[in-house]
C-alpha cells in the first residue's frame, strides 16, 4: 500500500481497482470555483471531487480560513465515498500538492494510513496521456465507520503563544516568501509573520520537474531547519493547508519523528489584534 506518494505509473496501473479511491482536490483560493469547473470539464478517469472549503474545512466558524470541520462532518464525507481503513486513497491537485495534502494529513491524522500524494499531480498525468474524463464514476455504497481526530498532533494560538514565550518551539511557515516577509499579501487582511517563526516555502519541497525532490535533498534541507530536537515542532502557514505539504516531506524522509500543525496559522493569529506581528 501506498502511505506517502505514488507516480503516475504506479496509479495507472492500479486505476481500475474497487478498494482504490481517486480524489481530486484541485481548489484556487482566489478563484474559489476554479477547481471544481476544472473537474467537471475533465480529471484523471474514476475521480471523485473533494472541495478544501466544503468538505475539508468548517468555515463557519473561527479560527482561521480553513478551521478543521468538526469530526462528524469529516466523517459523513469519508463514508459518503465508501472509504475504509483498508481503502487506498489517492489525491492530487494541479498546485505542487498544495490542497491535496490537507487531505492526506487529515486522514493521517484519524489513522488512515493509506493515503497518498499524486506525485506531479494533474499536469504528471496529463503530460503522459493517461486516461481523462468528464465521467463522473458512480456513486459508492455508503459506510458508517467512526473516526476521531488526534488532538496531540494539532496546536491551538494559545499553545503556539506559551511554546513560543517557553521558546520551547521551532514554528515552521510554509508560505512563499514575500508574503512571509511582509513583502506582498493578496489573500489575508495583515502581511508578515509570527515573530520567532522560520520560513521554509511548501514549493521548496519540489523539483523543476514538478515531482517531490529526492529523500536526500529533503532530509538535507530540514535538518538545517530542525536542528534542535528538544523544542517542539510546528508547521503553519496562511490557513492550515499547505503547512500539510511540508509534514508530507517531513514524514517522507521517514527521520525527523511526529511533528505538529497549527491548524489556525497565520489567518488565525492575526484574529486578535494583540498578537504581535512580524516583517522582514
């Protein structure tokens, strides 16, 4: 079974099987239909969609753009497309892995390790001329399995607040630099950063090609930045989402342990006005 990536080949040769579920997760932030028009016009053949802010997000509530949706609403979506521990998942995006891997961690998160990252995502696939459709596959038999998050691996702003006072946390920000830097802001109403925060941007993670760079390039890059393994660690980003794509590449290189999010991250932080912020 597949637990953190898979290649086109690998999936091509598995696409016709039952217990194999496909999600496309293509979602833009500033164009907040892109993805799903994009899905009905054509996707990877036997793909389901899944929407960041109707199915992987409660927007409704505070905490960020993107609060985890509560355990109830998590699990109508997974027993709506018939998924159980046994099943294979599989997601992709068309964003270096951007959306789909808040998926993959969520479902890592309630215990469902096999789940993995389209490596190349949409355009891998369609570089290659393996199968497209408009089709949209059948509906799959309905299950009513439980699930529950695990609260150990996911940090609220007040424990960021108390581990950065203890300086107790090495607190990793997975957006692109600009906006990091306070430089450029096109989706928050604040620019900058949490001080005492390191950068390390999520597309870092990925080769000119377009594929997750080799395990030795990644165990390189994040032992410089987790260089101390008695603070703990924790990724954040714009909203919780491609904070994702970097404990992906963490767990890929199967070295570095557990590590946290900070679900809320930077969206989340600037909802009180007292919390300082940071720039360049």
């Amino acid at each position: 079974m597949f637990s953190y990536i898979i290649s086109p080949e690998n999936l091509l040769r598995n696409l016709e099987k039952e217990d194999w579920v496909i999600f496309d997760c293509r979602f833009n932030l500033l164009k907040k239909s892109e993805g799903e028009d994009l899905y009905k016009e054509l996707h990877i053949k036997n793909s389901y969609y899944i929407n960041l802010e109707r199915d992987l997000s409660d927007c409704g509530k505070d905490g960020g753009r993107h609060p985890l949706p509560n355990i109830e609403q998590f699990m109508e979506v997974l027993n709506r497309y018939g998924v159980d521990k046994k099943t294979q998942i599989v997601l992709y995006d068309d964003n270096k892995g951007a959306i789909c891997s808040r998926f993959w961690w969520m479902l890592k998160n309630v215990g469902h390790i096999n789940a993995c990252v389209l490596d190349g995502g949409y355009s891998a696939w369609k570089g290659l001329s393996y199968p497209l459709t408009s089709n949209i596959p059948p509906k799959r038999k309905k299950l009513n399995n439980s699930y529950s998050y695990n609260n150990e691996e996911i940090c609220t702003t007040e424990e960021i607040k108390k581990l950065l006072d203890e300086n107790k946390i090495i607190l990793v920000d997975a957006r692109e630099e600009n906006r990091y830097l306070g430089k450029e802001e096109k989706i928050d109403k604040k620019s900058g950063h949490i001080p005492g925060s390191i950068n390390s941007p999520y597309a870092a993670n990925i080769n000119e090609k377009g594929f997750f760079k080799s395990n030795e390039e990644l165990i390189k890059k994040f032992e410089i930045l987790l260089n101390d393994s008695s603070k703990e660690i924790v990724h954040m980003c714009g909203s919780g989402v491609t904070a994702c794509h970097n404990l992906l590449a963490v767990d890929l290189t199967q070295k570095f342990g557990v590590q946290k999010i900070y679900i809320g991250s930077w969206s989340a932080w600037i909802e009180d006005e007292n919390n300082e912020v940071g720039s360049g």
